[in-house]
C-alpha cells in the first residue's frame, strides 16, 4: 500500500482547484494536485466569454459596484443562493481580475477614441472616458444591469488557465497527473484524503492529507448532449455522497446554455448575445423579444433557453436530420470583430459546421451546460458534515448560484471562490494536526482493491458503456429544461433499475493497468448515484425556481420551497438517496425574495417577506443620514472574508467623486 502524505490536498486541476493549491503553498503548506489529465487540459480552458467582476471603467459599466453585482446575482439565482456567499462573491472578485492581470492574463482593455458596437440590433458609437483607457475593458451578459464581463476576446478561460497553471508551477506545487480519485478515506467526522487509481499503471495509491478539496467540476456528462468536457462526470460529487455522510445541494438545479451548435453540443459564448448577435427563427424572425420584450436575447440563461424551447415547440424551429433548431445571427456584428473578439466561435463554426459565421447563420439550441448542484459547503467551503473536506468551484454548493447561474459568475467563482476558500483551507491546515490510523487506510484502499477484483476476475454480463447511453439517454428525455411528475417518475424508476444492473458489469477487457473499459465501469455505477439525486431532487421539488421548471408546477413557491435539497446516500446496498431540506431564512436575507423582471410574476409569497421588508426599512431609517452604502450594506446583513480581503474596491468612478471633492475643499 503507497500512502503519499500532504497538507492541503486538491482534487482537480482547474481553475478552481488550482487557486487552492496556490493558497495553501503560499502559505507555506506542503501541497498536492491530483488531476485525470494534464492542468492545462482541464475544462475550464473552456470558458469563452469571460468573469464578471464590477470594475466599473467603461461607459456601459459606470455606477457598478458589488451592491449592483449583488443584487443581480440574487435575482438570478431566483432567490435560491446563500445571500452571504454571493456577498463574499460579489466583493473579492475586482481583487481577483486584478490578481490575475498581475499573473499574466492579457485582459481585454479599454481604448481611445470612438468605437461601435451593436445594442438591441442597433449600431451604436460610444466613447470611452479618457481616464478609462488601458484600463480593463467589459462586455455585456445576460442578466446583468451593467457591462461588469472582462474578458480576453473570447478565450479567457484559456487565458486563465494558462496564467494560473503558470503561477502554480513557479510555485513548485506538484500536479499528479492521470490519477483518479475513487474513494474520501474518513472516520464518520474527519476526511483524511482519498484512494486514487493510476490510470497507466493500474496503481493504488492513499493520499494523505490535513485538508482535502474536491474540485472536479461539474456532473454535465450524465447527460447524452452537454457542453461539458467527456471528464465532467460528477465523480467528485460522487466520492461525497459514497461517504454516507457528507451531503450535496440542489443536485436538480441543472443550466441549460441557449446556445450550442447542432449537432455536437459545443459552445458558443454568451458573448456573442453580449456583443449584440440575435436568435432568429426558421423565418429569419427575431423572437426573443416578443418573450422578453425588455432584456430580449440578453435574458439570463434559464429564460432563454425555456423561451426559445417553447418557440421550437409552436413549430418555429428549423428542421434538421438532428432534430429542430434555432438560428444565431452574429453576422450584423461585422467581421473585424468576429475574428477579433469572437475568434474561437469563429474557428468551431469552421471545423464543426463549415461555415464563416461572419456571414452565415450558426445552427443552435439549448444543451446541457452547468451544474449549480454539488457538494453541499458553508461559507468557508468546507462540509457541515465531514470535516476537513472542503469543496470548490462548480463541484460545489458553495451556493452563490441557487437555481440558476448568471453567464461570467462561473469563470469568476473558481478563482474568486479559490482565493477566498483557498484561505481557509490553509488556516484549517495550519490549526489541525494529521492523525490518522493506517488500518483505517487500508480499509478503505482494500475496498477499492476488492471493487477492482470483483470486475476483473467476475463474470457480470452487463456493459458499462451500454448502461452510460442508458443513464444519458434518460437524464436528457426525462430530466431536461422542461420538467414534469410523470417523466421525473420514470426517471427514477428506470435509474434505478439501472443502477441495480450496474451491481452486474462485466469486463471483456481483463487489465488492470491501462484499460478505459475499467475505468468505464468504475465510473458509471458513481454517476448513476448522482444521476439519481438529480432526478429524485426534481421529483420532490413541486416548485420552478430558476433553471428547475416544472411544467405542472409553473410558480415559484417561496411559501413551501424556499430551501435548499440535501442529498445523501444511506448505505452500500440503497437504491436510491434520502432527500431533506435546509430551509433559507428570509429574516436575515438583505435582499428579501421578489419579482426577477421575466414573465408574469406568479410567485407565492413567503409568509416573511413582507415582515423582513419592514424591518429593512425600519433598519435603514435608524442610520444617521450621511451613512454610505458600506454601512448601509453592514446594518442589513453582515459578512466576512479574510482579513487580506477585506480592502474596499477602488473605481474610476470614486476617483472622479474624490477628486471633485477635493477640488470643493480647496475651492473653499
């Protein structure tokens, strides 16, 4: 038995958990990263668009803040994310893009003169302030009130991922490469580190550890079309539940991105909507804003890909030997910014669909896209349940998401969420002492050994790959953006049975080293456990909230519903998860739950809201008249980051208020 001892232990080469990794070795910490493939690989390379962090330096994103960042993520939440978190969030992500334009990243900036760009179809000339150019540009997204994007044309998870690793590696933090993590090592209370499989040579090895943080990424490949990297599998989310004690959230909030091309599911940047392009019908007709008639193509993501969903369904999509779709039209953008800031969608739309989208039309339609479930955290990222382990990124309900992302909220939580948990994964390393007992170790490593043997040396006649298209099949007929009781119910019911059959995989390959067969089938028995907790979590919830939607349940209802779903699994042998609710308490919300500004607004009210918005009032009419919107922010909900984080922002917009202030002083 190989046991490998660290501090800090991270799971995931991403964005997020390398942020981690960064934090705990400049603290000093002995710290490893284990990763399927090599950190450059890793899926968050994948994010085109860009972060949002309210820098406030264009014209399109003056009098932006965290206030206005805030509230805009509450609302896309659709009131379900923890009010703290997004908070902390909104706070610390200017001091990330900063940190990242130190590290390398070359971030899009502001420049001189006059520029054209398209709003609401209409070309139209803005001008930057003088004092804004070189500073770090934006873009427009989907439900957001200012342009708050920054961005690197349309490769800035690249850019991110590169920058970062590069630090990562200056740093001399090692990342083991090609090793998976099959098993949490835990006493009931305390995680101690994993099990991981070599997957060339077939080696176990126990990876020891004061901390351990699941960074893993989303579950986005239970689904049969996803924009998901093919490693996206939710092992991470996995590896939790099999504790038996550690719990997921809202598995059932699942995004569907309203821009995939047909048929391969790859993604086309919300920045294409955020830059000015148009979703068009079989007629050539913009629908969006017959829907949406204020927010129109720039909708968040839910409502978009449900609008455009229901327009297919009146019969206005274009048919294809792959079914229906919609048409994205970036063409009225010209191509000097096409192959400028859209230069990746460019390249795909060549190598995918052999077309110059520049002056043809891109084929899409809403695909499986995000993961807002996971590892179910408190504000630090660590596990109410497990101790020790913590959780990052899109493994995570860290939860700044509720039921629905906003578009750049993703790319911003790694790094943001990296910096902030980051640091309190190295004060728990440096407050806690590693003591563990070995033959707890080997117990865990032996049933990871006896899994491997059962499937190598048994005579199962089940195929795993078979089993997957089952699961992915299912997850995306049953459990899509359109949900309903009926469906749901077989969902479960046929998960189920499929899980029971997985208990009978066989092998037609026999090795134990290199064998993507093995991994297939040590894989597809955890996915089936967080495919479950999906469907299951979307049965129970009689609500739609966010990217939930249930046809036969049409409202949010705030006055049964507002909670959070907490999976877990209750032993080896279950079938199914036992699902309970942690409920969000409106008196302590500072923004109470309302109208999100899409639709009718059909919402059953909280008994509490009207109360927590008396008392907001009552709160706010006690602070003396000249209290700032720190301290109006602090009377309604107190939060706390780290203490290196807790600097305020500075603006090109406060200069320019403290400028003329001091010009006032000295005028008098």
């Amino acid at each position: 038995m190989k046991l490998i001892y660290t501090d800090s232990l991270v799971v995931g080469a991403g964005l997020a958990g390398l942020r981690v990794a960064i934090a705990s070795k400049e603290r000093g910490l002995d710290t490893v990263v284990l990763s399927l493939i090599p950190a450059k690989r890793s899926h968050s390379a994948a994010a085109q668009g860009g972060m949002q962090a309210s820098l406030g330096n264009t014209v399109k994103g003056m009098g932006d803040d965290e206030d206005v960042h805030f509230q805009d993520t509450v609302k896309g939440s659709d009131w379900g994310c923890d009010q703290e978190v997004a908070r902390m969030f909104a706070h610390c992500a200017p001091k990330a893009v900063r940190e990242l334009a130190n590290w390398g990243v070359p971030w899009t900036r502001v420049t001189k003169g006059p520029r054209e760009v398209v709003v609401n179809a209409q070309k139209v000339t803005i001008e930057e302030a003088e004092a804004a150019r070189g500073l770090i540009n934006a873009r427009d997204f989907g439900g957001t009130k200012k342009w708050r994007t920054c961005y690197t044309a349309d490769g800035t998870g690249h850019s991110l991922l590169y920058a970062v690793d590069n630090k990562a590696i200056s740093l001399d933090i090692p990342v083991h490469e090609r090793i998976e993590a099959l098993a949490l090592i835990h006493d009931g209370t305390r995680c101690h580190g994993v099990v991981a499989r070599c997957l060339i040579t077939g080696e176990l090895r126990a990876y020891i550890a004061k901390s351990t943080t699941i960074a893993t990424g989303g579950y986005g490949r239970i689904y049969e079309v996803s924009t998901n990297a093919i490693i996206c599998e939710g092992i991470g989310q996995a590896l939790a539940l099999e504790t038996g004690v550690a719990k997921l959230g809202n598995m059932e909030a699942v995004q569907f991105h309203p821009t995939a091309i047909v048929p391969v599911g790859i993604l086309t940047t919300e920045g294409c909507r955020g830059d000015g392009g148009l979703l068009r019908d079989k007629d050539g007709h913009r629908f969006m804003p017959d829907y949406e008639p204020e927010k129109k193509e720039l909708a968040s993501r839910d409502v978009v890909s449900r609008r455009m969903t229901e327009h297919i369904r009146k019969g206005q999509g274009v048919d294809s030997p792959y079914g229906p779709h919609l048409w994205l039209d970036i063409t009225l953008l010209g191509r000097k910014h096409v192959e400028t800031n859209l230069r990746e969608v460019k390249e795909i739309c060549e190598n995918f669909l052999g077309i110059d989208p520049a002056k043809d039309w891109i084929p899409v339609r809403p695909t499986q896209h995000y993961s807002m479930g996971g590892i179910r955290t408190d504000a630090t990222g660590q596990s109410p349940q497990l101790k020790g382990l913590f959780s990052v990124g899109e493994a995570a309900c860290w939860d700044m998401h509720g039921f629905n992302r906003l578009g750049g909220n993703s790319l911003a939580e790694t790094v943001v969420g990296g910096m902030i948990i980051g640091k309190y994964v190295a004060d728990f390393c440096q407050q806690n002492t590693l003591e563990i007992n070995t033959a707890l170790v080997e117990k865990f490593v032996n049933q990871v050994r006896s899994e491997i043997d059962d499937l190598v040396e048994g005579q199962g006649s089940e195929s795993a790959f078979d089993i997957k298209l089952e699961m992915q099949r299912i997850m995306m007929d049953y459990v899509g953006i359109f949900r309903n009781g009926p469906e749901l119910q077989k969902a479960v019911d046929e998960l189920q049975a499929l899980l029971l059959r997985s208990r009978n995989i066989g092998l037609t390959c026999k090795k134990r080293h290199a064998n993507p067969e093995l991994v297939e089938a040590l894989r597809v028995k955890r996915m089936l456990k967080v495919a479950l907790t999906v469907a299951c979590g979307a049965e129970a919830r009689t609500e739609s909230r966010g990217a939930h939607a249930r046809e036969d349940f049409p409202q949010r209802n705030d006055k049964e519903w507002l909670n959070r779903t907490l999976s877990s699994w209750p032993s080896a042998d279950a079938t199914l998860p036992v699902l309970d609710y942690e409920q969000l308490d409106v008196m302590k919300m500072e923004l109470p739950p309302g109208y999100r500004g899409y639709g009718i607004n059909n919402a059953i009210a909280h008994p509490d809201t009207e109360k927590r918005e008396q008392q907001i009032s009552e709160i706010l009419s006690q602070l003396p008249d000249d209290a700032d919107r720190y301290a109006r922010q602090h009377a309604l909900m107190p939060f706390e980051v780290p203490p290196s984080l807790q600097e305020k922002n500075e603006r090109l917009h406060d200069k320019s208020l403290s400028n003329r202030a001091q010009l006032g002083d000295e005028a008098k």
